[in-house]
C-alpha cells in the first residue's frame, strides 16, 4: 500500500489515547482537518512558457489558537502529506503549550528547477491563493523545506500589499529588517541541541558521538550547535549528493564553512574522512542518530540494523510506523519531531508575540525563553512515558492529547 503519512498520524493516536484512556469520541475530530484548500498556480517561466503549479493550505485544528505551520516547495508533496504534517503542528504546539493549532502549506515543485524570479511570483501567487485562509489571528506560515525567511518577507509583502499597510504578523520565519526575530533561523537547530543535552544528562552521558542525516538549516545548524556547544563528536552529516564520516570526529568549522558557501558533500575532502551513502550515514556506528531530511527514512529494515542507541528526530515524521515497534522493540529510545524539533515553532511564537506588540525582544532573551519551553516540555513528555510506561513518541502524543480533549471540552461542540 501507498505510504500514507496521515494514515500513519492517525493509528498512532488510535495507540495514545487508548493508553490513557481518552475515548473514541474525545479525540474524532482530530482525525480530520478543519479546511482544506486546493489551489492551482499558473506563473510565466523565464523562457515564456505558462506553466501550472498545484499547492495546497491545511488547517488541521485551531482548538488552542490560530493554526499555525510552515510551507513546503518539494517535488513530492501531496495532500496526504500536507495533512499529516498540519497535524504534527497540532500537536508540536500544544507538547511545547504555545498557543496555537496546527496547518500546513505546500506546492509541488522542485525550487531548485526555478529561478529566483520564477520562485518569486510562485509564492506571491500561492499567497494570493490562500489569501482567505491565512492572517495574523488565522493562520500562521512559516518556513519549511525547500522555503526560507525570503519565501516569508515575500508572503508577508503580497499579504499586506492586498491589505494596504504592513502586517508583519501574518507569517514566521522572516528576515530581522521585515519583522524576523534575532533566533528564528538557527531555533529547530538549537531546540535539538538542548533536547540532545537533555536527553544526555538525563542517562548521564558526558560525551556522545552524534551522526546527523541533512545538512539544510535544520540539520547543518544542530550539528554545529552540538558540536560547539555540548562539545560533542559529529562522526558523520549527508545531503542530497551523501555523507562524510569519520570515526573520531568530523572538523565542523571546516563541514561548515564548506556548507555555508553551498558546497555538495559529496565533494567535501578532510585527512580520514570517508564519503558514504545516505543509508550507511543512518547504519553508521555512533550513539547518537538525528534524522533531519524527510520523512519515511527509518524503515523497519533500516531500524533492525541501526546502531546508535538514540534517535532524536528533527526532521518531521523521519521514522514510519513499523519502524517504530522494530525500535522499541530493540530498546532503542526515539525521542519524536513533534517534541524535538518544536525550537522552530515556538521561536516563531516569539516572533508574531514581537509583531503583534511591535516590540523586539534582544537575542538572549530569546534563547533563553527557548531553553525554558523545551526543558519543560522534555519533562512533561518524559512524566507522561513513566506514568502511562509508553514509548516517548506515544507520551509526547498523550500530553499534547490531553490538553487538545481538555481544549475541546471546555470550547464544546457549536452549534448545541
Ligand atoms: N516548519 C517548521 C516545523 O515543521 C516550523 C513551523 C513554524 O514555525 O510555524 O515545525
């Protein structure tokens, strides 16, 4: 059967409420977003041609807030996709207890085919097309794969120049002169980087050697943040074209400055250092694996020979369901997206807090909030796998559960 990420989301709620015993008709709703929109986008290529585009805006829930996700240019994006990560963001917000629901954006198309002006006028068209599902109190985008804070400052120009004056709060992720905040781009990064530090400590862990699958911003900047500030190996780090290992620890100044000036790995070149592919990157021997490229990565056959003892996932959705049973089963702990990759999300809260107030928070203050979010969601998460003696994935959907039933439950059902 076709992989069906939203499939997937669902039995794993079907597993988490029946572990704390939330019933069937507590929870339905979240089996099904609240909007979704189709949209087609015709934009005039360099060369003349016309050519059309298919995207897609899911509002999942707006139970606690307005919804709130990014926006993804990929080749294979598709509506099961769009929902099943609109319903991630449900649930990433409500484990870190930010404010909001959850959606999600995307169109499929290859940004890497398209110019910079052909990408232009394919956001700005995607923007007027959802224009009527998106706003400050609404729905929030913000960056995702393949989309960046340019993506956003061109959002946030169509958004407003329909509306007439500036508004800044109507998408994240945006660069520091429109309205970003001092944090954004390196915050997925970061929250890893504590979760990683969270997760050591907790086992009493003083060294670990970390193997990183990605090396887009989320991924490049977890890795350099653990590096620099846990002091920790990176013994590996891929792209596209594959990775670089070495057992002893990669020089990360060096992968850095390579990836900064948009080298390939695959032609990267260091003393003792061995190009592999990605599916030797994720077999590789560390103690540490974190996932962050797409999703469906971690297959069963991949997880039965996997060799690291922790899996911290910052891609979204990077490890499917059979996977999952095959990791438990080894006693491998997964510590899941919708907890460990929720930096980028509640930075984004930051943001829109700072532009609804028009007031600008300095860089240690958001750092410093962002620590303080993630350890308290780590606790809430890790209380909920002792109580309930699930799997850290399945805790981190009880205490997101919870408070969405709670939320429901106290909004009831309208009209009476
Ligand atoms: N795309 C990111 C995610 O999957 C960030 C979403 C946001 O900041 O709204 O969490």
């Amino acid at each position: 059967m076709k992989y069906n990420p939203f499939l997937n989301f669902c039995s794993v709620l079907d597993k988490a409420a029946a572990a704390c015993g939330i019933a069937p008709e507590d929870y339905e709703v979240l089996k099904h977003p609240e909007r979704e929109l189709k949209v087609a986008l015709p934009i005039i290529r360099d060369d003349g041609r016309l050519e059309v585009f298919e995207g897609y805006r899911v509002q999942h829930s707006s139970l606690r807030g307005p919804c709130k996700g990014g926006i993804r240019f990929h080749q294979d994006v598709n509506i099961d996709e769009v929902k099943a990560l609109a319903a991630w963001m449900t649930f990433k917000c409500a484990i870190v207890n930010i404010p909001y629901g959850g959606g999600k954006g995307g169109v499929q198309v290859d940004p890497h085919a398209l110019s910079a002006s052909e990408l232009e006028k394919l956001t700005r068209r995607y923007t007027a097309a959802i224009l009527p599902l998106i706003g400050p109190q609404q729905d929030i985008p913000a960056p995702d794969v393949g989309t960046n804070a340019q993506s956003m400052d061109w959002l946030m120009d169509t958004y407003s120049m329909m509306h007439g004056y500036a508004v800044p709060g109507v998408a994240t992720g945006k660069d520091i002169e429109v309205g970003g905040s001092l944090g954004r781009t390196e915050a997925t990064g970061r929250g890893i980087m504590i979760i990683t530090r969270l997760v050591c400590e907790a086992k009493g862990m003083k060294k670990a050697r970390v193997a990183v699958q990605g090396a887009g911003n989320v991924g490049s900047i977890s890795a350099k943040l653990i590096y620099e500030r846990l002091g920790f190996d990176i013994v590996a780090i891929s792209d596209v074209s594959g990775g670089v290992y070495k057992a002893d620890g990669l020089d990360m100044s060096s992968v850095w400055e390579h990836l900064t000036a948009k080298k390939l790995l695959k032609d990267y070149s260091a003393p003792g250092v061995r190009h592999i592919s990605n599916k030797e990157l994720l077999l590789c021997d560390c103690d540490i694996l974190i996932p962050a490229a797409l999703e469906n990565q971690i297959t069963a056959e991949i997880a039965s020979e996997l060799k690291a003892g922790i899996v911290i996932e910052a891609a979204n959705g990077p490890t499917s369901v059979d996977a999952d049973s095959v990791l438990a089963g080894r006693g491998i702990d997964v510590y899941p997206d919708i907890l460990a990759n929720a930096g980028g999300v509640v930075v984004s809260y930051f943001e829109w807090a700072q532009n609804l107030q028009s007031l600008y928070w300095e860089e240690e203050d958001v750092n410093r909030m962002l620590d303080k979010v993630m350890v308290r969601a780590f606790r809430d998460v890790k209380a909920a796998a002792d109580e309930y003696r699930v799997t850290l994935r399945l805790a981190a959907y009880i205490t997101a559960l919870k408070r969405l039933t709670r939320a429901a439950k106290l909004r009831g059902i309208f009209p009476r």
